[in-house]
C-alpha cells in the first residue's frame, strides 16, 4: 500500500505542489526539444531484444558521436520487456545501464499520422503531454524487435525517414535462411543447410535433422534462424551432440537452421549509400577458438580483428564487390556490415548480413570504414543524409499510389 496517498493534508498538498513543478519542469524541457532549430534526430536505445546490453554501448557511441551542431539527438530508451520512454537525463546512465525508471523519463509513442511525423508524449498516468515533431529516427538496436524490420515498419508508417535499411532488407537479413536462399540466388556460394521449425513436440523433429545432417557431414552449426551475437549457435562435432544443440537453438527461435561448418576464416565488409556504395576496408576474424561466440565478439579474449584483412589487393577486392552485390541483391539501403568466410581455396561464402551492426568506437562497421579514411562522425552524418534521402523517396512513391 502506498501511505503517500493517506498522508495529511499539508503534505498532500506540498506532494502535489512538487508534482506539480516537476510535470513543470518537464514540459518545460519538451518545450526546449520542440522549438531547437536543429535537425531532430530519434535514437532509440535498449529494447525488447536478447541483445539489450549491446544496444546501450552502440547508442552511446552514437549520442557521443552525433555532430551536435546539425542534429538535436531525441533519446529513446526502451525497457528490455518493451516499454519506450523518452529520456532526458545523462549519456553516461545509458551505457551504465542505469536510465530506466529515472522520474524524468516520459512514457511516449510514435504517432501513425503521416503528415505529423511527431511523437506523442504522456504523463505517468497516460494523460497526453505535447506532440514532438522528429526528422528521422535511427533504431541503433540490436535483434528481434529493432533489426529485424519491425520498428522500421512503424516509423515508415508514421512517414519519419529510418537511418538504416528499410522494412524488407531488415526482415531478410534477420531471416538467416531466407537471406541464403535470395544470395544463392544471385549466385553466390552459401552454406549447405535445412530448417527445422518448432512443431510443438519436445523432440523438434530431432530424428529427421539426424537423418538430413548425414548429407551435410560433422562438424556442423546450428543457430537459430533469427537471432544474433552469436546466442544460441553450437559448433557440432558429433552426431550425439546435435539434440541439444537443437533445443538450445530452439530458445531463441522458433525456427533453427543447421549448416554445413565452412572451413576458412570470416571476413567482414562496411557498407554505406542508397545507389552509389562506399565500401569500408575489409576485415578479418582469427579465432583461436571454435566460433566468434558471444564473449569473444564483445570481450577479443583470445580472437583478433586484423583491418584490414591479412589477404592479397586482389582476394579484397573480390571480397568487397561480393560484399555490394550481397547488400544490393538483399535491398539493404544506407548502411550494413557484410559477413561473409574465405576459405581456404580461396572462395567467398556469404554468412549474414548485420542491418545495423555494432556501433561503438571500437566496433567492426566503425574500424573498416576509418580504415579508409572515414571518421565516426563523418560516418554518422553521412548515414543521416542517406537515411533522410530514403525517407523523402518513400513518401513520393507512397503518393503516387
Ligand atoms: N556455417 C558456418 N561455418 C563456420 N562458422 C560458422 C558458421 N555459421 C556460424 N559460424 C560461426 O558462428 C558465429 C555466429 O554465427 P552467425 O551466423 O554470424 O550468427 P550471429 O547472427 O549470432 O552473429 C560466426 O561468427 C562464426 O564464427
Ligand atoms: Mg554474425
């Protein structure tokens, strides 16, 4: 029970008083976002994904980054059960994963209304606040619900331009199969692989992935079909191991996808534009280990990053235009990273594509492109113009129909 709400009447009083100068001091501070002359840009941060944590870090590189002189970063924080908020309070919270449940943080929507682009601000009770109009929105999220085309659907709704790819390339680059199938289709080489989806039975179908995985042959990977930094995968090296790889899988998604293990190493790609690409130098994973699992993507333990990639002009430069071709052929638009291996004779097999990859300073997608001259702040903005430009086309094709 809260005894606030028996308390006496003169501290009933002064607790309303003091709500009341804060619901001030609030409005007040909406009222500043709404009249700033810059260029408002939405970053949403956190969310309803598996990959929470590493969304705080790409956010905050980014607000770190943004060149504050154009753009008036709106902060968006959503709680890992999916609730959004805007938030006021300091940078240095978000990366300390300390932002949320702050008294300044304001419950907030997207309005659907095109010809609005604004979001929708509320008191704690649901009481409508004040309408703030955004240029665009850059979803820096990881996963399920934030990569995978779902926000990128609501904001195109709403008419507010998306720095990042748009609803369909984020929906197949998160469909790891699906991505094979079209990038195959363009003829480049992909893993040999089958899905298993989740037919509510405890065995998942394990005696028929037994059976088709003789075609594939041992050692093997198993990943859920859409996730990412790397939950849910195994390396499997014998046919006993591969039930509970299948059921680990099977947590992150209902679909799982098991491939044959390509021998080689990764090799990644930066991709940046709409029409004309600007292609990052390319990247190369060692691994001591035996996959880029979770802790050695954010922790480099015991793997290396070498950009660029130890590799011959010639061997990069193919790699680089199978990198454009895969990003053209999935319809990815102002920027992604590229995965792709090479093996050992020599040969590009596409892994995924990340729609919006890991964006702090010391991340892959920032170290290619510096690595050809391109700053974060200069990979922001042009990532901003891009996405701006996107979002102009769409509302006049929307017209049109
Ligand atoms: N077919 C494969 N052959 C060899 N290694 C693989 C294969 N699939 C995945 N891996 C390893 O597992 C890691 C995670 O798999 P990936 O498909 O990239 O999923 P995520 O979206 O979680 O990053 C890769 O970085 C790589 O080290
Ligand atoms: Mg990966």
């Amino acid at each position: 029970m809260n005894l606030q709400l028996f308390s006496k009447a003169p501290n009933a009083t002064y607790r309303r008083e003091s709500e009341r100068s804060g619901h001030k001091e609030i409005t007040d501070r909406l009222q500043t976002i709404i009249q700033d002359s810059r260029k408002r840009i939405v970053i949403l941060f956190g969310g309803c994904s598996s990959e929470y944590s590493v969304s705080l870090q790409s956010a905050y590189a980014v607000i770190c980054h943004l060149d504050q002189k154009e753009y008036l970063p709106v902060l968006i924080g959503i709680t890992k059960t999916g609730d959004w908020y805007l938030y006021l309070g300091e940078t240095d919270r978000i990366s300390e994963d300390t932002w949320c449940g702050l008294k300044t943080n304001i419950p907030v929507s997207v309005c659907p209304n095109r010809h609005e682009s604004c979001l929708m601000a509320y008191t704690e009770d649901g009481e409508f606040m004040k309408k703030i109009p955004v240029d665009a929105v850059f979803p820096v999220l990881h996963g399920r619900n934030g990569e995978d085309g779902t926000v990128q659907g609501m904001f195109e709704l709403a008419g507010i331009p998306v720095i990042g790819c748009g609803v369909l390339a984020s929906s197949l680059c998160m469909d790891k199969d699906r991505a094979h199938k079209l990038v195959s289709e363009a003829g480049i080489r992909v893993p040999k692989s089958f899905v298993i989806a989740d037919d509510h039975n405890e065995n998942y179908g394990i005696q028929n992935a037994l059976y088709q995985a003789e075609s594939i042959g041992y050692p093997l990977f198993v990943k859920p079909v859409k996730a990412g930094s790397s939950y849910g995968v195994t390396k499997v090296c014998k046919r006993t191991e591969l039930a509970d790889a299948i059921r680990l899988a099977f947590q992150y998604d209902d679909t799982v996808i098991v491939e044959e293990a390509i021998t080689g190493f990764e090799v990644g790609c930066a991709v940046m534009g709409n029409e004309e690409l600007t292609v990052g130098e390319v990247d190369e994973i060692e691994l001591q280990s035996e996959f880029f699992d979770f802790t050695e993507k954010y922790t480099l333990k015991t793997s290396a990053i070498h950009v660029p990639a130890r590799i011959d002009e010639d061997t990069a430069e193919q790699i680089r235009q199978t990198a454009r071709r895969i990003y053209q052929t999935l319809g990815c638009k102002v920027f992604s990273r590229v995965d792709m291996f090479l093996t050992e004779n020599g040969e590009i097999v596409f892994n995924e594509v990340n729609t919006i990859p890991g964006f702090t300073s010391h991340s892959r997608f920032p170290n290619m492109m510096k690595a050809v001259g391109i700053s974060f702040e200069q990979i922001l903005n042009t990532v901003i113009r891009l996405g701006l430009e996107t979002g102009g086309r769409e509302d006049k094709m929307g017209m049109v129909g």
